[in-house]
C-alpha cells in the first residue's frame, strides 16, 4: 500500500465516525486483499478501537427520509378523510 493511501486510511480511521463493526470489516476486505499488512492491520484495528465514537449515528439516506414523509402524509390524509366523514 502506499504512503498516501496509509494516511489517508489513518485520518479516516481516527476521525471515529464510523461503526466499529463496519471500519473493522472494511480493515480486513482490505487486509484479505493484500491491500493491508499483518502489522498495519493491527495498527489500524486498535486505533480504531480507540478512536469509534460509541455515539456515532450515521446519517439517515434520503429515501428513507422521504419514505418516512409519505408515510406520514398519508397517514395525515386519511385521519383528515375520517374527521371530515365524521362532520
């Protein structure tokens, strides 16, 4: 692996927002890859252990915030229909 790409991995890793579970698998893809060695999977697994931020939330995709919208609209819409049936 380069220098660079070393780094980089090392900023985002101590960073700490990430899920401990994800950071470490994405670790290892990249260790079976040969992309990591022994050594630096090692660092990098402990600094990361180290580093997650044990409240790190990851923000929500924007179609599940849409979906959650639709949803409620809807819901809002037929409570509305079943007042306004009751008037």
């Amino acid at each position: 692996m380069t220098d660079a790409f070393l780094k980089i991995l090392t900023q985002v890793v101590t960073r700490g927002q990430y899920r401990l579970t994800q950071m470490l698998e994405k670790l290892h893809v990249l260790w079976v890859q040969n992309l990591l060695s022994d050594e630096e999977l090692e660092t990098l697994t402990a600094l990361a252990q180290e580093s997650a931020d044990p409240d790190y939330r990851e923000p929500e995709r924007i179609e599940d915030r849409v979906s959650a919208l639709e949803t409620e609209s809807v819901n809002t819409m037929l409570a509305l229909t079943e007042l306004y049936e009751m008037i």
